[in-house]
C-alpha cells in the first residue's frame, strides 16, 4: 500500500483543495471562487492593434484572464500601450505578461499588468543539458545567486499589488535541477518550491504556481506531489492548470481533458488554460466544457442541494489505495482469454464497443461489425470487442445465426453479449458464440442472487465464457442494501460477493460499474479489491453520454483519469455518437494515457508572439505527412522557449530557430540548425529515414 502523504483530503469524495484567493486585477483565483478561464495571445505583441483585437476576441469568447508574451523590454514597454487602448475601448480585463529569459523585462512589464508570469527553469538560468554534480554548498550557492536575480522582482510586485505565476514547465528545467533531481515530477516541484521559498521569505503571497508538461502523466503527477509538499510545509496557494504542447483538433482536445480532468476531479486546480496549436480563441470553449460539471459542484455546495446518494458512507473506514499517485504503476489483474483475444495482466487495455443495430436485424448487425473491426487502412483503429444485446429467444436465434455468418466471413472477432440471467439459463448455445457475458440486471438485488450468480458462472464455465458483473446502485443485493445504501462500500461488498463465487466455477470474471461518479466508484471497488488480493480485471464504462461535445470531454475526463491511475484492462463509451466517433476517442484516451500508440504523438506548441513561423499550417503539414509513424513522437516548437526540454520527450524536434529558419533534434540534441523552413519537412522525414522509424504510409 502506498504510504506517501495524499495530495488531496478524500479519493472517493469531492472536496475542492482549499487555498487562500489570489487577486489577479478584480479577478479573484482559489478560495471559494468559481474556476477561472485563461488564454494566451498569438499575436506579435509589438503589433498593438492585433493584440488587443484578439485579447477583445478573447474576452467576448469567455476569457477571463488574457496572457501576452514580452520576451524583451520593447515588447514589455509595449504592453502599456496595449492596456491603455483596452481601456479606451471599454475592455477591462486582467493581462498577464509572459516572461522567459528576461529579469529587465518582467521588472518593467509589472508596471503595467495584473500578473507576471515566471519560469523558473529560465529565470536565472540558461539550458546547455550540462552534467554537472553539485556539492551541498554549491547547490546552496546557486540559490544564493537565484535569490539575488529574482528579489527585485519580487519587490516590484509587491510594491504595485502585481500577482505572479511560478510557471515550472517539464521542458526547461534548468541544468542544476537536472542534475540533482533528473528530468522528474520531483524536479519541476523543486524548481518551483525553490522560487516560492524566495517570495515567502519576503512576506510576498499573492502567488499562483503551475506544472505544465506535454505528457498528461508527469503533469498529473507533478501537480499531485507540489500539492503535497505545499501541505507539508504550510502553504496555500492556488493553482493554474494545463497540458502544454498539447496539439490541435480532437487529440489536443481530449489529451488536455485527460490532464486538467483528472486534477479537477480531486479538487486539484483553480484556473486552466487548454493550449491549443488553433486561433486562441477556440481554447475558451474547451476549457468552459472542461470545468462547468466542478463550477457546478461548487454552486450547489452554496446552498441546501443534497450531495448525491452515492457519494455518503459508512461508518466503515475507506479502503487504503495501493496505486501510486506520484508514479504510474498498474494494477495487477488476472490475464484472461476472451476468444483468441487476450485481455488484462500486462495485456494492452482493450476496446469495446456496442453494436447500435438490433441483434435480430441480421444484416445490418453483420455490416455494422464488419464496420467496427475491419480497419479502412493499416493506420485506421479498430474495436476489439462487439457487445451485442439480447433481450428475447428470438435475439438468441439471432446470435445463432450471425455467428454463422461471420464463421463464413472467417472474421473472427470476440462478441460480448449483454443478456438478462433468467434468459442466460435458457440459451444453451449462447456461450458458444459470445464469449463474454455481461450481466447488467437489477435481477441480482433479489434474495436469491447468490444461487443466481453461480448458476450463471457454471453456464459460462462449462464453454470457458468470461462473465462480466456490471454492477450499479440497481444491482445491490437487499441484505446489503439494508446494511450500508446505495453507496461506494455497497458496490464494492456486492463485488466481493461476487469475487467470492467464482472460485467454484471455471468461468474468469471482470467487474464494470455504472455511476454517475465513475472515477470515485472504480476507485473505490479496486482499492476494496486489491486489499483482499482480488486480482480480478476491470472493465471501464462511462456513464450515457449525449452529443460530440460531451462525449469527448467527459469520457476523456472520466476513463483517462482512471488509466492515468492505472486502473482499468478495458474500456467502453456509452453515448449516442457514430460508432467510428467513438472508437477514435477510445484511442485517443488511451493515446494521451501513454498506454497505446495508434498514431504519431505530435507534440505542439499553441504558438504566441514568440512563435517564428506558421505554427498551425506547420502542424496540420507535419501531421498529414507523417501521422502514420506509430510509436513516434514528434514535437513541433515555435521558438526556443521550451524546443529543447520537450525534444527529451520526443523523438524528433523541429524548432523554430529565427524567421524562416528551423532546427531538427534528435531527442534533446540539435542534429541540423537554421534549415530553410521551405526544405524543413523533407529534412524532417530523412531524419527519421536515417534513424530507421520511418515507414511507407498504407
């Protein structure tokens, strides 16, 4: 079990993390106020009239905090010509101004805005990737020389009521934390608290701290050991959250849902910013989308609304958690066979979708299926699991039927079948054909469910059919219900009931659960599950969704925090979205999880006044080349900001160097500087080409 301290108060129950409130201008950032809006500008800030033209854009759009870089003392200068055209113009909004690099520039530039942003690992840094081992006193005289650069600052915003952001980004630590704590969550922490130690000594606290990386994991886990450490040495400070590089279109979509989400749902994060490689303006609805359903929970803790049923406990003691929330490790669970198919143990987390024909339209249920596992190309992703429903003896017919079918089409892909138990007892052949059996019935909550459930499991033991408990606050057994509600520890007894029964049948099992609080109740049953040695493989659902919109945020949200945790062998998305919608999703999330690569993993910056060429064009370019390339990363940078850190992560870099001119890196080193960007692509392509990860696409 893990032991380390939690990073927020309760993992099976809501509770915002409490932090005192930042004044950034007239808005307020933590404390009880609702979650902020942030974006950032892509224009050059040296252009007055298109800056405040898209911070005006921004603002009607939703944001409520507009971020403009100054990478020098023109631009900073340059930033109270912008405030004061805002201001003619009636538009009052708190900027924030970005600064790498440049102390002179944030001293000038607090004269001007409500906030300054800051990176530590650049403040009073440069990055060279240089090894280098620090004595104890060394180190301590580096911060000495930290402290030196960074006090009048500190001093300045102080003195004109300035907020700041401690921005830490995974891609420019600096050398010296480096080489002390290694490219790590731990790292980016230090980086930060080393800053923040500086302002406290100065009695300076209107402070916002961020952990921004490219990979949801080591943000997720960066801000989860920051709050942490925060707790242990008295601080209080409000956090902005995003995923940086995080791409465009539906995959810079759901990879930042799955990195902000999964913060949000303990509580963790009191403004965001959902960087996309798009015109900023389009970020403003996906972070609206992003935090509404915690805003809402904040407005209804307001006032007398009841906190929903399933969210109450016993007086039994939670289950300690054995996943670890600072490191990914997985949860062990048993391997089993479903056909020739191979799911859980060290297996990849598999995908399941439901047919949306019914059983008994043969025709169009055998069109759909070839629709859902026969892939358009080599690079084209495929569910790996049909679950087709049976409600009648004429379903069952049905099933018979198809399976000829398809044995004829020799396609040979697993079929789960969803079917109530007393129809199960009367269909001898349906084990045959599916071999995964979902058991979803609120017939279970009867007093003979025990006799019930091992009738079940010796039908599907007898043709080696796994069986799926889909459990809800339906299917809670009355002696239990009597004894602890329609609660997680409810769900969790009714688990271990079932767990219990499958000893004396030879069919495997795996649990699923419907709730409307799926990170909460999966947590809750595998932490139940794992105290008892339960190896038994979870099977991930959503709650029914409605509509694109919804679908992609909340199943990012809800099954990308519990792979993130890892938990979870497989995963299903219930929504009315097209089919292919759906299992492009499912990648993606598992994409974005770090736990399958279906495509190439386009790291990308969401370009500002910094940025040295077209980065949208650059993108949607690269991408339409080269999104083939499985299980290779490519980052795409505007400038050299965070270029070289983020090439760490990546296989393959190309960074903007000057105007017209590009660099390639190979992982973290330059292999070709100041490439006309017109010849930067073919370059790119040799590159892989001579690194031997190139392939033909399809």
């Amino acid at each position: 079990m893990i032991t380390l301290p939690a990073y927020c108060p309760d993992t099976f129950t809501y509770h915002r993390r409490k932090t005192r409130e930042v004044k950034v201008g007239d808005v307020g950032i933590g404390g009880d106020n609702p979650i902020r809006i942030q974006s950032m500008t892509i224009s050059d800030t040296m252009d007055t009239a298109a800056t405040v033209a898209e911070t005006i854009e921004l603002v009607e759009a939703g944001c409520e905090i507009v971020r403009i870089t100054a990478p020098s003392l023109n631009e900073a200068e340059n930033l109270r010509n912008i405030k004061a055209e805002l201001k003619r113009q009636g538009v009052k909004v708190p900027l924030i101004a970005d600064i790498h690099f440049t102390p002179n520039a944030a001293l000038l530039a607090a004269e001007y805005v409500e906030k300054v942003r800051i990176n530590p690992g650049n403040y009073a840094d440069k990055k060279k990737f240089a090894e280098r081992e620090y004595t104890d006193s060394e180190y301590e005289a580096e911060l000495e020389r930290i402290e030196a650069r960074f006090k009048p600052l500190v001093l300045k915003v102080k003195q004109y009521g300035v907020a700041m952001r401690i921005g830490t980004n995974h891609g420019s630590l600096s050398d010296r934390i480096m080489n002390r704590f290694g490219d790590t969550p731990q790292g980016m922490v230090e980086s930060a608290l080393e800053f923040l130690r500086i302002c406290r000594r100065y009695d300076y606290h209107d402070i916002i701290l961020s952990m921004k990386a490219s990979n949801p994991l080591v943000m997720i886990q960066a801000y989860r050991l920051l709050a942490t450490r925060m707790d242990d040495e008295g601080m209080d400070y409000p956090f902005h959250l995003g995923v940086t590089e995080a791409g465009d279109g539906e995959e810079g979509r759901i990879k930042s849902a799955v990195g902000i989400g999964s913060l949000l749902e303990d509580g963790v994060g009191d403004t965001i910013r959902v960087s996309l490689t798009e015109d900023a303006v389009h970020e403003i609805p996906a972070a609206q989308t992003i935090a509404k359903p915690y805003n809402s929970r904040l407005a209804a803790s307001r006032t007398a609304a009841a906190v929903p049923v399933q969210l109450r406990t016993s007086s039994t003691p939670s289950p300690k958690e054995a996943r670890n929330p600072y490191g990914y490790i997985r949860r062990t669970s048993d391997e089993i066979q479903i056909g020739d198919l191979p799911l859980g143990g060290a297996q990849p987390v598999r995908v399941e979708l439901a047919a949306t024909v019914p059983l008994h339209d043969i025709e169009r249920t055998m069109a759909e299926i070839e629709n859902l596992t026969v892939p358009a190309d080599a690079n084209d992703p495929v569910c790996e699991i049909v679950r087709l429903r049976a409600d009648s003896a004429e379903d069952l017919v049905a099933l018979d039927t198809l399976a000829t079918h398809l044995r004829a089409a020799e396609h040979a892909v697993p079929l789960s079948l969803q079917i109530p138990a007393p129809l199960l007892q009367t269909a001898s052949t349906a084990p045959q054909v599916a071999k995964f059996i979902t058991m979803p019935e609120a017939a279970l909550a009867e007093t003979a469910w025990r006799e019930q459930a091992r009738d079940v499991l010796d039908i599907a033991g007898q043709q080696g059919t796994v069986v799926e408990w889909a459990l809800s606050l339906d299917t809670i057994p009355d002696d239990i219900r009597a004894d602890y509600g329609e609660t997680f520890e409810a769900l969790a007894r009714t688990a271990a009931r079932l767990v219990a029964c499958a000893p004396s049948s030879d069919a495997p099992i795996m649990l699923s659960v419907t709730t409307e609080m799926p990170v909460q109740a999966y947590r809750y049953i595998a932490a139940w599950l794992d105290a008892q040695d339960a190896t038994v493989p979870l099977h991930l659902t959503t709650p029914p969704l409605s509509g694109h919109n919804d679908t992609l945020f909340q199943s990012a949200i809800g099954l990308g925090t519990l792979l993130s945790d890892g938990i979870g062998d497989s995963i299903l998305i219930d929504s009315d979205c097209p089919p292919r919608t759906k299992i492009g999703f499912c990648y993606n999330i598992l994409q974005a999880a770090r736990l399958r690569m279906s495509k190439t993993e386009l790291i990308s910056c969401p370009s500002c006044g910094r940025t040295l060429f077209n980065l949208q064009t650059t993108t949607e370019r690269i991408k339409s080349q080269m999104s083939h390339l499985k299980e290779t990363k490519i980052a795409i940078m505007g400038c050299i900001v965070n270029g070289p850190g983020e090439m760490a992560d990546a296989d393959f870099g190309y960074v903007g160097s000057g105007p017209g001119k590009i660099s390639l890196y190979v992982g973290k080193d330059c292999v070709e500087r100041n490439i006309p960007d017109a010849q930067a692509d073919e370059r790119l392509i040799q590159l892989i080409k001579y690194h031997g990860k190139w392939v033909d696409p399809a």
